[in-house]
C-alpha cells in the first residue's frame, strides 16, 4: 500500500447518539484491522461547521468528505423506490426492518442508489418509528384521532397519512412546530420517542400512543471514486466494518428507546400499546397511500419489502 487510506466520515447529530458511537465503531474497527494503513476522521456534525444538514450529502457525493450516514427520505426525489422506506405502515416492528433492508428490498434499494447517484450504498442504520402524541385522549383507533390538531414535517405522504386517520395535519417546520406545542396551537404531534423529548413535547402533551406509523432508516453513503480507488483489502474492511457498525447502531437505537420510555412512564406519561388489531386497522385506514405507491413503483418492490 503506497500510504495510508484517510477517510473522512461525516454526519448531522451530537456525538452522544447511536449514529455517533456507530461511527466511532467503525474508526475503531478499521484500525483493529489495518492499523496505520488507515486514517479515519469524524465529523460528528456538519452543521457545527457552518453547513445545513442536506450539505452533507453533496459533500460526500463530490469527495469533500468519503463517507456519511443520512436519512433515506432526503434521496427519494432522485432515488424515486425509497419512498418504499417511508411509507405509512411498511414495517411491522424493527425485525420487520432490518430482514428487510438487509436482504432483498436494501440490495435492491443499494443497486438503485448507485444507479442514479455518485455513491456506494453500504448498508442502513435506524432511525426509528414514530409515534403518535397528544394532550386530548388515548388513541386506539382512527376515529380517536378527530379532533387531533398533529404537528407534522411539510411532507406530502405524512399529510395524507394523517388525513385519512381523519385528524387535522398541521405542516410546519420544527421551530414553528415546537412553539405550536408549548402554546397549545396543536394538541398532538409524530416523532421517534427520541425526538419527543429532546423537543420537550412531553411537557405539554402527556398520551404516546405507539403507532409506529412510520420507519426511518439512514443510508450509509460513500463517495463512489474514492472507495473504489481503495485497495482490495481496505474496501473489504470499510464493507466488514460497515456490517458491525450496523449492528451495533440498532442495538444502541433499541436500546435507548426502551430507556426513554421507562424514564417517561416514571415521569407519569401514559403509553397506550396497540394490539395487532388495533395497529391493522390505522394500516387499514392509509392503504389508499400504499396503493397509490404500488401503481408508481409496482409490485415488486413491496413483494421485496414483505408487504403485500
């Protein structure tokens, strides 16, 4: 080797979370293997720097930095079989998820990001479901939710979501959104449990209801050139390395949601867990935008996802 590979890693979060640590895993893992043959650098958060978030990806796809992790849904404009990720009620849990994007549906998502991009797609970490808060009722059905003023990001596939569970879907961006909620504004709002409380929701609205209406994975990117241009041995380790820092990711991910939970119900929050019936019929009220999706990106895709 005519000198050590310097990669440069990159991402959008404090160095405290999942996909930080992950990103740590692999620095470490990569030394363990190759030693000095290999530099890797940790930005945790390009925003620390001046940039926006949705930087980080033109950074990586033009080689400024080799490697990044970033939300799938920010990719679907280009990579149109993504929306598959985002849509309401694909996965039903977590192991769902991953035997999903690990195997037929992530290959086939892989191949088409590096079809229509300058990246190599190495793998999916998790961003976690989200779920349904509010300070009126419990929600256990669709029809619990009229009368539900939700917070939303501007996303279309959201707002129709929520529109056919028959609430009021406010779109707005999070700043706006979080002082709807301490003002009272809006009386519910979507987010992974992690957000949740980071945003401070659950000082005003104290009902979760675990929908886990939607998934969110990141895709792990790397500038096309750069890793193709490493040796044999060194892409053969990122890839190892990769698989191990997935692993651990969603563990951690796991992991903290369960602590964030028994932190809330200690702090008085009431969870409402829905039962397979329960959670059937919210997938039944938005199949319209699941069907919509079909005709646009055929059946396949879902025969992939394990979703009929």
């Amino acid at each position: 080797m005519a000198g050590p590979v310097h990669i440069r890693i990159g991402g959008y979060s404090p160095p405290d979370t999942s996909h930080s640590r992950a990103m740590v895993l692999f620095r470490e893992k990569m030394g363990q293997r190759l030693g000095d043959d290999v530099r890797t650098d940790i930005f945790w958060n390009v925003m620390d720097f001046g940039y926006g978030a949705p930087d980080l990806l033109a950074m990586v796809e033009c080689g400024m930095l080799g490697m990044c992790y970033f939300s799938t849904s920010y990719l679907a404009d280009r990579v149109p079989e993504l929306e598959i990720v985002d849509l309401p009620f694909t996965f039903e849990d977590s192991d769902h998820a991953y035997g999903a994007l690990d195997g037929a549906l992530g290959a086939h998502l892989s191949e088409r990001i590096e079809a229509q991009t300058g990246y190599r797609s190495l793998g999916f970490w998790d961003n976690g479901f989200r779920h349904l808060s509010n300070s009126v009722r419990d929600v256990r059905t669709p029809d619990d939710c009229r009368g539900l003023r939700v917070r939303l990001q501007p996303n279309e596939t959201h707002v129709r979501t929520f529109e056919l569970l028959g609430a009021e879907p406010v779109p707005v961006e999070l700043k706006e959104g979080i002082a709807m909620i301490e003002s009272g504004e809006v009386n519910a709002q979507e987010n992974p449990l992690s957000n949740t409380v980071t945003y401070g929701v659950t000082n005003h609205q104290r009902r979760i209801t675990m929908s886990g209406h939607f998934y969110g994975a990141r895709a792990l990117l790397a500038h096309r050139e750069s890793f193709d241009a490493w040796p044999p041995e060194v892409q053969e380790a990122a890839r190892a390395c990769i698989r191990e820092a997935i692993d651990y990711q969603r563990e951690a991910a796991q992991a903290g949601e369960i602590a964030i939970r028994k932190r809330l119900e200690e702090e008085g929050v009431a969870f409402v867990d829905l039962s397979d019936a329960e959670r059937a019929a919210f997938a039944d009220a938005t199949e319209p935008i699941r069907a919509e999706a079909r005709e646009r990106l055929g059946s396949a895709l879902f025969d992939l996802a394990g979703r009929k």
